[in-house]
C-alpha cells in the first residue's frame, strides 16, 4: 500500500501539468519520454543489447516540437524515416546489430508515440481536457481495485510466470472498479454512458495487459525495476506501464465514438 501512495504522489506534477495544458504539459512530457527511453533502453543492455539512446532523445524532442507547432502526423513519418536510415550506417560499418536498432525503434514506439496519447487526446477534441483524466482514472482504479480485491479475495493466479502476485480476482476487482468509477464520472461530465462501461470495462483489461507486458520485459532481462527515480518503487517505466497502454486505447474509443 505503501508503494502505491508513493507511485501516486511521483504522479502529482504530471497531473497538474494537464491542468495547466499547453507549453508546460508538452516539455513535461518529453522530460517523462526521454527518462522512460533511457530506463527501457539500459533494462535491455542486461541481454547485451546496446540501443542508440541518442535516436530516442531526438525523437523525445521532437514530440515536444510537434506539439507546439501542432505538426501533421506526416512529418513524424518523415523523422522516423530519417531517424532509421541514421540508425541502419552503424550496422552498415558492423559497430551495431539489427537488435539493437529494433529495440531503438521498439522503445521509440512504445514509449514516445504510445505516452503522446495523452496530448493527443487532450488536444484533438472538444471536451479534450474531461476526456483525458479517464485515462488516469481507468489506470488507477485498475490498479488500485485490483490491489484490494486481490488482497481481500484473491486466491487463484492470474499468470504467475509473468506477476506471481496477481490474482483472477484481483483482476476482476479491478475491470468492476474501473468501470464503477468511470460511470460515475461519465454521469456528472454528461458523456455517453454507453462508451464509457466499453471505457472503463475494456480500457481495465488494457490497463492490465499493459502492467503484464511491462512485467514481462522486465522477466526476459532479469531486471527487479525499470529504473531507481525513488528507492525501492521504481522508475518512470514502473509508474507508467498501465497508462502507456491505456493512453492510445481511449483516444481510439473517443475518436471512433464520440468526436
């Protein structure tokens, strides 16, 4: 329990930076972006991989710049196009191998486009600013239903090779918890109650698919933590693996239901 009133307080400054909007939310999140590559990246130097953190770093900058300028998605393609024909000269002059240029890109699409939801969302509809807390409150409640359900009822393992403490109940605690909370925000900002139960419903079972699969990478390099931000909780990645998943779901949903 303890952990998670930490994990939520490292939270508050990101929270406010969406209330502010604007500049200071766009720098926020390249800061966050460019933390989160550099622990992806160095988690996988534990398999002997060495990615080009500098082609993150770029990237990360350029999202913020994206941003500002309210760029077209067309000049991201561009710059990964670019970014890609950079990264392939090392393996050209045998200095790099092809799995350190696909954890780049990996890392790049999983962490720096995936984050930018959020702004996406925010920025890209009329009631932006309501829309993109139900990113926030799908993750949390998530995780912190599925916490107390797990720790009140649960009895059998969810995957256990993957999150040995993770329970079906817990899991189930957490999908009725997200979509409890979700209706009652839904009701008081007016929004369509029917998209929101497939919001807090699915985007729950996202929000633990996305913990899974962070899990999961950490497993495959034999790491504890993505990063050290605070002793003993972890890093950006640690704080962040529901809501990088969660983020591109309710831009989805709204986009092809609401508008």
């Amino acid at each position: 329990m303890r952990t998670r009133v930490i994990a939520g307080l490292l939270l508050v400054p990101l929270l406010m930076l969406i209330i502010l909007g604007g500049t200071p939310l766009y720098i926020g999140e390249a800061i966050i972006i460019a933390i989160a590559l550099n622990e992806f990246y160095k988690a996988f130097e534990e398999k002997d991989i060495k990615p080009l953190y500098y082609i993150g770093y770029i990237f990360s900058i350029y999202l913020l710049i994206k941003n500002y300028l309210e760029l077209s998605i067309s000049y991201t393609y561009t710059l990964i196009f670019i970014l890609f024909l950079i990264a392939i000269i090392p393996i050209l002059t045998l200095r790099k191998n092809i799995m350190d240029i696909v954890v780049t890109f990996f890392g790049i699409f999983y962490v720096g486009v995936l984050i930018d939801f959020i702004i996406l969302t925010m920025d890209n509809f009329d009631m932006g600013k309501i829309y993109v807390w139900l990113i926030f409150i799908i993750a949390f409640a998530t995780d912190t239903c599925a916490y107390f359900a797990g720790y009140a009822f649960g009895k059998h393992k969810l995957i256990p090779k993957v999150s040995p403490k993770k329970t079906i109940e817990g899991s189930i605690g957490g999908i009725l918890g997200s979509t409890l909370i979700c209706l009652a925000f839904g009701y008081y900002f007016n929004i369509d109650l029917k998209v929101i139960v497939i919001l807090g419903f699915l985007g729950s079972i996202v929000a633990q698919v996305g913990d899974l699969f962070a899990s999961s990478i950490k497993r495959y390099v034999g790491i504890k933590d993505y990063g050290k931000l605070i002793p003993g909780h972890g890093g950006i990645l640690d704080r962040f693996d529901s809501v990088i998943l969660v983020a591109p779901f309710v831009y989805s949903i709204i986009n092809l239901f609401i508008k």
